[in-house]
C-alpha cells in the first residue's frame, strides 16, 4: 500500500485548516499501524518457547521507548487541532465571493 498523499488547496483559510486536519488524521492512522506492529511485536516473542528474559526485556524496552515517542507526537498533534478548535464547526463557503462578501 503506498502512502497516501494530501495536495494542497492553496484556496481559503478554511481549506487550509482542512488540509491540516486531514494530515493529523493520516498521521493518526500512521501511529495506529505503529502500535499494532508493536503489539504483534510482543505476540511473537512472548510466543516463542525458547526466548530468555534478557530478550523479554529488550523487547519491552523497545516498545516502551516507541510508545514514549508515540505518546509525545501525540501531544504534538493535539496542540496542532487546538490551534484551529474554532474553525472546526464553521463550514467553509464553495461558491464564489460576491461584491458583498467581506
């Protein structure tokens, strides 16, 4: 599956907004794939008979410090939607501006 791509509107701020908001949203689902390999990561070596407790360790130190990260970015894409909280409910207007509009 190849990675999926946003093109700019280069329009209003409303498209904009738009355009950010759809980026969290692949970087959310980006993560989501993050933590099911991590998990499935867990899966297999707990699975594994012959596996030692240093290996048990390491792995979970591994996804620790991934879900660590994970959680940071987390924050970071939070404060990012903040940013636009007020633009969220303001539909943006598709037809043309008239000599009116302001």
């Amino acid at each position: 599956m190849g990675m999926p791509m946003i093109v700019s509107s280069k329009g209003k701020r409303c498209d904009a907004v738009t355009d950010i908001i759809q980026s969290v949203a692949l970087e959310q689902t980006a993560i989501s794939h993050i933590l099911n390999a991590e998990g499935e990561k867990i899966q297999k070596i707990v699975a594994d008979k012959g596996v030692s407790v240093e290996e048990l360790l390491a792995a979970n130190k591994s996804v620790h410090t991934m879900v660590e990260s994970i959680t940071r970015l987390e924050m970071v894409l939070q404060s990012k939607l903040e940013l636009f909280e007020d633009c969220l409910c303001e539909p943006c207007k598709k037809e043309h501006k008239t000599d009116y509009d302001v």
